[in-house]
C-alpha cells in the first residue's frame, strides 16, 4: 500500500469512528401544562437555537411536572436532572425573598405594569439583586405575569367592602396576605378545579389573570372582575452552571446572545397579548369589570403597606435598593 492510499484510509477510519457531529441537547423541565404561552415560547426559543447552532444544539421539553412536582423545578436544576427550568417562585414561600419582592400588591415599574416591562426590568436587576437566590444556576430571563385580578362569581366588588367574608382562590403566600387584609378568606384550589369550585359554591372567586380565566374558561361562572390586578407572580429560566459549562465557547455565547432582558421583554409581550385575549374573552361571556378608582386605589396602597414592609424585611438590607430601582 503506497503512501497516498495509506493517508486515504486513515482519513475513511478516522471519519468512521468519529461520525458525524452529534448535537447538544438540553432538557427543559416545568410544571407547566404543554398549551401553556411559556411552554410554547420555550420551543420557539428550542428552534431558534436549533437553526443558529446549524443543528448542534437542540431543547427537549418535559412539561406538566414530569420531571417532578412544582415546588421541585428548581432543584431538578440543580441537581442535574435537568439542565434548564421553567418555575414559579411562589411554589416555595420564603424561599426567594428578593424576587418576591416584584410581586408585592400594586408595585411594578413607573412606565407600568405590562409583563413586558416588569419581565424587562427584573431580568436587567438580577444580576445586582438576585442571582444569589438562584446559586448554582445561570438566569437566563425572569418573567413577571399580568397582575393577577379577582374575579367573582356573584359579588359586586364596586364596594371594596363587599368581600368581606368571602373565600377566594389563591396562590402563594403575598396573595394569602392579600385576601386576608381584603377581609375575606384564602382558600388554595388546583388552577383545574377552580371551575368547578366556583360553580359548586366551594369558593366565591379566584385569583387570575384574564388569559388565565380564559384557559380554564371560567367566564360561564364569573359575574364581576375587579381590574386593574393587584399582584403579580415571579417566574425564571435558569439554566445550571454545570450544562452551560459542558458547552462548547460558541454555544455558549448561543445561549447568551438570545436570552436576558430583550428575551424577557419578547416573553413578556406574548403574556400581554394573551392577557388582551383574555379580557374580550370576560367581557364576550357577559363578565362586568369594575374598575377601581383613584380613592379606592389610594385606600388599598395603606391597607397593603403592611404587607409591602413584611416583605422588604425578608428580604434583606438590599430590598430598599431593589424596590427603588424595580419600581423607578
């Protein structure tokens, strides 16, 4: 065998035992359901990332808990299960105390309270205020939903007074607070079975965005809904250090180029039009929305102080610096 035929086989050989390139992927965990806008804008971002890496790096998604229950997502991260997390903060009271703190009643940056500039917002203040929270992970973009409103089977909420007494749905511990200084009574209800607890008389209302009322089509058995939302829910994207250091230098700066602030807003803008849906859908089944007024709105401010200075207190020496600069 001469040398030329020498060198061909060995580059046959070398081709045979290496193959082609296999892609990267990453396995995406959340408790949310496949229908969910977040799960769908996980797999836009899936394919995008597909397209640019040339095919190298690609998302598997296991969505509606089947990497394990809500509170567990983020330590399914951590623990290397996966390698990215879609989560609720709330599913673990106390446990992000920083981050909650964008939840808090009727707080949200000056320009207003859509999700794309509250998503914005706490994804460009992560890196000073709550990263720590999150050790041992990348975030990727945080995600703030369209304030939750209270939405009524039969009350009349024009009378803020009117609630007194009622039990409402809720989630997570600031909205406990909530119900509770309202005078009425928290009840915790699956976000499936609310239908059916409203329409047996279990509870009296429900805490939810529009777009979240629209999902569980609850407009048959809602009368009122009280607007503007009071609170809003915290979610992350964080991605272990672990998974973003096994990738190549250019996958990583992938990952970079196409998540933080300006994914955030992007997320946070599909939220907004989902809550725009949301809202026809109430108003389409006959839903009458109150609108708080000024008075009303300056009266909730006070009686929610309490709740505000809870959190700040959690939350630590920084939750001043934090508010400041979320809420500017």
């Amino acid at each position: 065998m001469n040398s030329t035929t020498k060198a061909v086989a060995g580059a046959l050989m070398v081709g045979m035992l290496t193959g082609p390139v296999m892609a990267e992927t990453l396995k995406v965990t959340t408790f949310l359901p496949p229908v969910h806008t977040f799960v769908k804008a996980i797999n836009a971002w899936g394919e995008e990332l597909t397209d640019k890496s040339g095919g190298e790096l690609e998302l598997e998604v296991f969505p509606a808990s089947q990497l394990g229950p809500a509170p567990r997502q983020f330590d399914i991260v951590r623990s290397g299960v996966a390698d990215i997390a879609i989560f609720l903060h709330a599913v673990t009271p106390g446990r992000f105390p920083m981050t909650e703190l964008a939840g808090l009643p009727l707080t949200h940056p000056s320009e207003g309270d859509a999700s794309a500039v509250s998503s914005r917002r706490l994804t460009e203040l992560a890196p000073e205020y709550i990263a720590g929270e999150h050790e041992g992970t990348r975030i990727l973009w945080m995600a703030v939903t369209p304030p939750l409103k209270i939405n009524l089977a039969n009350t009349d909420p024009s009378d803020l007074g009117n609630l007194n007494g009622l039990r409402l749905r809720y989630a997570g511990s600031t909205w406990q607070k909530i119900v509770e200084t309202l005078g009425a009574a928290p009840v915790p209800v699956p976000p499936a079975e609310t239908g059916e607890a409203l329409s047996k008389g279990i509870v009296d209302g429900a805490t939810f965005p529009f777009e979240a009322t629209m999902a569980f089509d609850l407009g048959p058995v809602i009368k009122y809904s009280l607007e503007p939302g009071l609170a809003s829910a915290t979610f992350a994207v964080v991605m272990s250090d672990a998974a973003y250091e096994r990738l190549s230098p250019e996958m990583q700066k992938l990952i970079d180029e196409t998540t933080g602030p300006d994914r955030a807003a992007w997320f946070g803008s599909l939220w907004d039009e989902g809550e725009q849906h949301g809202r026809k859908y109430m108003a389409d089944a006959g839903v009458n929305i109150v609108t708080l007024d000024d008075a009303q709105l300056e009266s909730l401010h006070e009686a929610f102080a309490s709740i505000v200075e809870d959190g700040k207190a959690r939350a630590g020496d920084k939750a001043q610096g934090f508010l400041e600069a979320y809420t500017k």
